[in-house]
C-alpha cells in the first residue's frame, strides 16, 4: 500500500501516519506494508485560502497534480492526499465578520475523492483583518500580535492562538480520519 501526500512538511507525514492508526485496519490486513511517501510538487505556491471553497479547490488540486506527477515518473500509489489550512471567513464584511482557521484534506485513490475537515479556531479581528483586508501575510500578522517573531522561527498558527495545545498536525489527524471515512466504511457510503 502506497499512500502518497503532496506536501514538504514532515509533520503532515506524520499527521497522515497517525490517522492511519485509527483506521487503517479497516483498509488494509494489519500485515501489509504501508508506505508513506512525500512529494513537493513543483510550482506549489504557498497563498493562504481565505474562503472554503478556496481551500477546498487547493487540497484537491494538490491531490490532482501529484497525481499528474507521478504518472509522469512512471509512478503510482494508492492513495492521493492534498492538505490545506486556511481561513473561513463567515459575513464577509463589518464587525459581524468571523474569520475561522481550518484545516482541510482531499483523498482520492485516483477515481473516487472525498473532503475532511478539521476543527475550525477563532481568529482574532486584529490577526484576521490585516491578512483579509490589507493582504499582509499571516506570520507576519501573528508576529504583530504575539510580540515576537514566532511564526518566523517555526511555529504556526494552530499552536500560536492555542498556546501550543493544538498544532496544525492535530488538525490534519482529524481532517484525515474524515476524509478517508468513505474508504473505510464504505458501506455507509455506497
């Protein structure tokens, strides 16, 4: 089995591995080998979503193209994954704005694809409107707020607005266990 995740992050990797656990039983007979490979796919741009249907076009695009890309290497796998976090934003303009980070995955076998989505947190108007309405990168907003260069130096948001209690591979872990639901119980899918 070969599970193949377009992604440069070795935390989405283990994010993966460790939905695989709570299901992957049901997929695959405990003896088989089960590989995780991680592809960076070329021309991947790193915008932030900043509606569902934005992150959703992205998580499934990153499916797609790697699975161009391995068609091109004369490769295949079993699996296709596509991750994404990114904002949702809820009434789009005035104080009545909710803006949600969220997290989100796409998995296809190469026919059939299904959507995850992970928990969504609260983003403060001050971290929020900068990014939305001012396009000012996301570290570079939660930098503004924390007083420090956090985001520069490796942490990200989950962790940053949850005082490290969530991080963005514990998002993924449940965007992931719903995404592959269809996949290992199919009959409440058929």
């Amino acid at each position: 089995m070969r599970i193949a995740i377009a992604t440069a992050s070795p935390d989405d990797i283990e994010a993966v591995k460790e939905a695989w656990k709570v299901f992957g039983a049901s997929i695959v007979d405990e003896r088989d080998k089960v590989e995780f490979l991680r592809y960076r796919l070329a021309g991947d741009v790193a915008r932030l979503p900043l509606s569902l249907d934005e992150l959703m076009e992205s998580a499934q695009s990153k499916a797609e193209n790697l699975i161009l890309q391995l068609k091109r290497e004369r490769a295949e796998a079993d699996f296709y994954i596509g991750l994404q976090s990114g904002f949702q934003v809820v009434g789009a303009q005035g104080p009545r704005r909710q803006v949600f980070l969220v997290s989100l995955a796409y998995v296809t076998d190469g026919h059939k694809g299904f959507f995850g989505y992970g928990p969504g947190l609260v983003v403060p108007s001050t971290i929020a409107g900068p990014v939305i309405d001012r396009g000012i990168e996301l570290s570079i907003a939660l930098d503004r707020i924390s007083g420090k260069e956090a985001a520069g130096a490796g942490a990200e948001p989950w962790s940053i607005l949850t005082c490290d209690i969530l991080g963005a591979r514990h998002t993924f872990v449940l965007a992931m266990i719903s995404a592959f639901a269809p996949f290992y119980n199919a009959g409440a899918y058929a």
